[in-house]
C-alpha cells in the first residue's frame, strides 16, 4: 500500500485551534455517517460493555531558546544528554543554543531526533517553569502563533490525567470528562485504564512512499492486568470493547498480539505497532478518535479499521458540514 492512498484534501480553515465546550460527533454505522452528541454516544454504551481510556499526562516539554528556537525534549538518556527534535538547520554553527534557566545545549548529533548534551540535569519541575504544551505545528500554524497559550495547560490535558510521560495528548478523551465516565459507570458498564506515553510513533509523518517501509517509533504501554481481564470478561459476555482513542486502540492490539510483557500487576513494554489496512483487529469494537491528517499513521489506522473507501467517503461527508479537524477538532465514532 502506499502513502498516497492516505491521502484526501481539506479546507486549512477547518484546523481547530481551540477546545470547544461541546463536540460534535460523526458516527459511523455500517458504512453510513450520522451526525450525534457525547451524551447520545453514552447512552448507547451497554452494562457488558467496557470503555477504555489513556491516563498519560502530557509533559510541557517544548521549551524556546533564546535564539528563537524550539526545542521538544523527548527522551532523557545518560549523562544529562537528551533527544530532542529541533530544527537544527537554524541552529547557530558552532555554538550552544542558550534555554531559559541559565540551561545550554550542544548539538552532539544531528538526524530524527537529534541528540544534545545539556549543560545541567532537566527534570520535570524545569518544564512545569520553563516549557509549553507540545502542540502539533498545525495549530501554530493555523494560529499564527509560535508559542502555546497559557490555557493550553488546561485545554491540552485529559480529565484523568495522571502518569507523567506523554508529548502530545490523547486527543480523543478531550471529548470527554470524569463526569462522563461516572455516567458510563452508572449505566452497569465497565471503565478499565492503561497508559500510553505519545511519543514519535504517534505523531511523525510518514516518510517512505511504501507503508511497508515506515518504521514506528516505540512507544511506552502499560496495561493493568485488572483492566485486560476485564476486556477479555467482556469479550467472552458478548460486549463490545469501546477504545477511547488510536492510544488506547494500538495497546490493546499491542497486548493481543504478545507485544507486551507481563509483570507482577501489569502487561508492559514497548510497542512498535503500526497498525495499517489489512491489520486483523481482534480486541477492539468501536473506534473513537479524533480526524487524522492525511498520509498519517493515524489515519492509516482508522484505514485499517473501516476501510480506506469507507473513511474517505465519511470525512468527504464531514468536511462538507464542516466539522472541525485534528487534535482540537470534533470526534469521529467507527463501529465493527
């Protein structure tokens, strides 16, 4: 399959670049898109049911350099030396890029991401003071803004937020709030968590024209074993398994397929899974997700879930009734 099957066009004044107070919901049924509402979605949710969410907490790890430039810090190995992705053509030839707090950096390897020597240890108390949300470059974009506003502290985290570790949020439980699962509860169903730390498997492009040849980026999961014996109880009573998000969707396949392994209280591990048409969905149900940028991995999961036709034609559909798009854009249900 390549690339440019994942691909269709877009208005760019449909990017949302705000939470809206109240989604609107595309739900597709049998191929047939319907417009809905959260409140509707939850009263469809049965008492065999289970509804599984992402309690990952985003790290304000975007931090700018006095230079003018953007630093997302990634990953944290040895020797106060980070990956991170920035744009490293701009960097000053032959200097240290100079971050708030008195923090240097010296670029000791370019490529995706880069790698950099830091001048003193950077924790997470540096972020909470000195670093922004790590929203995506579209909404930057379509802002016209390079830097995250303070109320993207609030707007950018999930209700349930709770294990530090994500950079980006899990975008579809934006739609949803602790009040909402308490709703969910009270109809008898079942609310189970897991923790997917977004990293670069989720949000970087795809690069190669063949989907065969993309390699994902791993991803930490963790999955309580409360939680999975509840999917698979579900499972076998006849329920549908409702995963809140590609997040939630990528670790319960992950698990399914062995990709995990099993500690004393959980499943966990690092997950590559890039899941594309013709993947074999055996845990999932129903599909709640956000609408994906084209020739994205995302979209490529959706693809794979209802069909690359089938998707195309309901966010034709979408785009039509001008449904916002994206990370602060309105949701998307799909359904086996």
């Amino acid at each position: 399959m390549l690339k440019s099957d994942l691909n269709f066009s877009y208005p760019s004044e449909l990017i949302a670049t705000e939470k809206k107070p109240l989604s609107r919901v595309m739900k597709v049924i049998a191929g047939q898109p319907e417009e809905t509402r959260v409140s509707s979605l939850i009263s469809q949710i049965e008492p065999v049911d289970i509804f599984i969410i992402n309690n990952t907490k985003v790290i304000p790890a975007r931090v700018h350099s006095q230079e003018g430039l953007e630093v997302l810090f990634i990953k944290s190995l040895e020797n106060n030396q980070w990956q991170v992705l920035c744009p490293v053509r701009k960097w000053p030839k032959g200097k240290d890029l100079q971050l708030p707090g008195g923090v240097s950096l010296k670029l000791i390897e370019r490529g995706r991401p880069q790698q950099v020597q830091s001048s003193r240890p950077i924790d997470y108390n540096y972020f909470l003071e000195f670093g922004e949300m790590p929203l995506p470059p579209y909404i930057q974009q379509a802002r016209d803004e390079r830097k995250a506003r303070e109320l993207d502290k609030e707007m950018y985290q999930t209700d349930w937020a709770k294990e530090v570790g994500s950079l980006a949020a899990p975008t579809a439980s934006l739609h949803f709030s602790a009040h909402d699962l308490e709703k969910i509860k009270n109809r008898g169903a079942e609310v189970g968590e897991l923790c997917l730390h977004v990293g670069l498997g989720t949000f970087l492009p795809i690069t190669t024209e063949n989907l065969d040849d993309h390699k994902m980026h791993s991803e930490f999961v963790s999955i309580p074993k409360k939680t999975w014996d509840k999917v698979l109880e579900c499972k076998k009573q006849g329920g549908k398994v409702w995963a809140l998000g590609s997040t939630v969707t990528r670790s319960l396949e992950s698990l399914k397929m062995g990709l995990l392994h099993e500690g004393e209280t959980d499943f966990y591990g690092e997950t590559n899974l890039f899941i594309k048409p013709g993947f074999d969905y055996q845990i999932v149900d129903v599909l709640m997700t956000n609408f994906h940028q084209p020739e994205s991995t995302l979209i490529a999961m959706v693809m794979a879930f209802a069909g690359i036709e089938n998707v195309k034609h309901c966010y034709e559909w979408a785009i039509e009734r001008k449904f916002q798009l994206f990370s602060y854009g309105d949701l998307s249900v799909w359904t086996k």
